[in-house]
C-alpha cells in the first residue's frame, strides 16, 4: 500500500517550495525516519522543486506548473516531480540523465569533482551538479520520461527512489 507524505499541483514559486519542505519536515519527524533519510529526502525534493521553478516552462507571465509528491511505499520513498519544458531542454536533459545513470558510483564522484572544478554555469545560475548530486543521494538511478504534452511543450517526469 503506497502512503502519500507530500502531493503538490499549482504554480511553484519560493514561497511554496519554503512551505513543502516545511511540511515534509514535519511529516518526516512523525515517521521518526533516521536524520540521514530526513536528509536525504529534504535535499531531493529541494533539488527537483527548484530545477521545476527555475527551468519549468513560463505560461503568461505566471510561474512554472509542477507536479510534486513524495510517496512510501514497502519502506521506500518514491519522490516524483513532473513540469513543463521546451524541445531544446528535452535534448539536453535526456544526454545528461541518461549519462549519469550510466556512471557508476566512482565515475560519478568523478564527474560531481569536474563539475566543480570546471565551473561551468548556464544562464540560470546551474553547473548541473544538481542531478548528480540526486543520484548521490538517492543511490539509484533517476528515473525519467518525457512525453509530448501541448503547443510544443514536453512533459518531464522524475521519479527518485530512497
């Protein structure tokens, strides 16, 4: 049976990522999960909440929509995020996803030390350690679609295990 902990829909900004994580702060507490699954949950949902308000598709001046939840199931959180996103965003998100799941956990130690040293930042400010850092996080793969949704835009959707 899949508990639900978190279930967001709407136009993210940052006073409702503040107000996700505050709530998963207190729905983790009543779990009495350890400090280290706590953690690791709050810096995944911020991780993908902030890609979703940052890289999501901007309608009419409104910010990005984003489908966010966070579900326990058989003692596995399964944290999901879904947002709109342009063909050209599409490209690029598969090659990156795609490469690093394929790293395994050395290679991805290594590639999370060259993003830093490089200091490579795209125009909204990342370098793309975030989902590297998910991956490290979560120790599983990151799971993800992108299907055709409507005027050209796509829909991402993340699902993160822990």
């Amino acid at each position: 049976m899949k508990t639900d902990i978190i279930n967001f829909s709407g136009n993210i900004n940052p006073f409702y990522i503040n107000e996700i994580v505050n709530t998963l702060k207190l729905k983790t507490q009543a779990l009495n999960l350890s400090d280290q699954i706590k953690k690791r949950l709050k810096f995944i949902a911020i991780e993908l909440l902030q890609n979703a308000y940052n890289y999501g598709v901007v309608e009419k001046k409104q910010t990005p929509v984003c489908f966010f939840s966070i579900k326990l199931h058989n003692n596995t959180f399964i944290i999901s995020c879904k947002n709109y996103i342009t063909q050209s965003q599409q490209e690029k998100l598969e090659s990156k996803l795609n490469s690093i799941n394929s790293y395994t956990k050395t290679e991805l130690k290594t590639e999370y030390l060259n993003t830093l040293s490089n200091g490579m930042f795209n125009d909204k400010g990342g370098a793309g350690l975030g989902f590297l850092c998910m991956k490290l996080n979560s120790k599983s793969n990151i799971n993800f679609s992108i299907t055709k949704s409507y005027l050209n835009k796509k829909l991402f959707s993340t699902h993160i295990t822990v």
